[in-house]
C-alpha cells in the first residue's frame, strides 16, 4: 500500500515545521509514502521550507484549498489519499493505523478524532462538537485529516470547487461507505480561532452548519481567513 499526503498550503511558514516534523514521526518503515505539497500562491518562505523537505514534492496551483487538493492528487501515485491542513499536526503511527483502516475490503473513506493546540475549555468544547457531528454525520471537517481510497475519490469527482468541499465532498463518500473513524487524535493550531475570538469562531462554525442544513448559500465572509 501506498498513501499519498496531499498538503494545500498559502503562507504557512509559521507552522510548517512542526507540521513536518509530526509527519516524519508519524512515518511507518514498512509503508510508502509521498508527500505533495501544493502551494496557492505564497508571499512568505513557506514554498523554501518545503524544498528543504527530502520527501516532499511542491506544486503549485489555483489559489483555493480545494483545487489545490484536487491539483495534488491528479499526480500522486497513493492507493489511498491524506489530505492534510498545513497547521495540523498527525499523532505517531498514523500511517500504520489509516493503512489498517484502508486494508478493509469495503474501505471509502475515514478520518481522525480532533483537537485545538493549547488548553483553553471553549476550544476543547468545539473540538467535542466536531468529534460529535462526525460520529453521527458520517462527515469529516478538512483538519480532521481525512483520508480516502483513490478509487472512491476519483468516483466521487474529487472535492467540489465550493465552500465547505469538505464537507460535501464526505456526503458524497458517505453513499459509497460507512467512513472509519479511527480513535487517534490529530491536533489543529489554535491561532486563527484566537485571533478571530473563540466565541466568535463558534458562532461561525455554527452559522455555516446551519446554513447547510437548510440549504442556504454560504456567505464569503465565514470565510474571509480561511485558505
């Protein structure tokens, strides 16, 4: 088995090598594994901090997350595909577990448990909601690292060129398979629902789930920091 590491990335140098960092401890010596990066136009050094990587490969694509996505998984060569927020960081043996997730004969899909860096109980708060909605939606947010048989991927026309691909792109899945939801926990960076204000962050969370629901257009300004 080989899996491939799709990384979307704008100006992330910031948290790149820790990013990096987890990603070679999470390695598995028996598995293969490839690391494409796909920059969307960065200003900052995040493209040199990657190049000095030994594994990771940079492209560069249309500035959006998910054509970025869809850019890096058009030339990997992974029977299985991570799709990898550049500020989230993978616990150890990821690749061990997700290749024994995917050995399953009916594998489509799956994803980790999340988590904020940092200690702040509103945060944590959030996190148990996604883990929540996640267990009972079937659905997978972006920094929950999820991962997804080529197959079912190229089947379900990769992520759509809209808000929240994410999320639409796992109800597309979910009609192929029940995802696997594996007990590991990735950690995402705190930093930008800090900086934007934590209840403030939640509110939006909530905002654009609601809207999903009841089948609204997504306002841009949910997504005004988001890459």
């Amino acid at each position: 088995m080989k899996i491939s590491v799709i990384l979307p990335f704008i100006d992330e140098a910031e948290v790149l090598p820790a990013t990096l960092a987890h990603l070679d401890i999470a390695r598995a010596p028996a598995i293969d594994i490839e690391i494409i990066a796909v920059d969307g136009g960065s200003r900052d050094h995040s493209v040199a901090i990657l190049r000095r990587h030994p594994r990771a490969r940079v492209l560069h694509a249309v500035r959006g997350r998910a054509a970025q996505m869809n850019a890096g998984a058009a030339v990997a060569s992974g029977d299985v595909l991570l799709f990898l927020h550049a500020d989230t960081w993978l616990p150890p043996d990821t690749f061990t577990a997700m290749a024994t997730a995917a050995a399953a004969p009916d594998f489509v899909y799956g994803g980790f448990r999340h988590r904020f860096s940092g200690h702040d109980w509103r945060l944590a708060l959030i996190s148990a909601l996604h883990n929540f909605r996640c267990r009972q939606a079937q659905t997978f947010y972006g920094d929950q690292a999820m991962f997804v048989a080529r197959r079912a991927f190229e089947r379900a026309g990769g992520f759509p060129l809209v808000r929240a691909e994410d999320i639409v792109l796992s109800q597309r899945l979910r009609a192929m398979g029940t995802p696997a939801f594996l007990a590991a926990t990735v950690v995402t960076s705190s930093r930008k629902f800090e900086r934007m204000g934590v209840w403030r962050s939640l509110a939006r969370v909530l905002a654009i789930l609601v809207c999903m629901r009841l089948g609204w257009r997504l306002p841009s300004a949910f997504f005004a920091d988001i890459r």
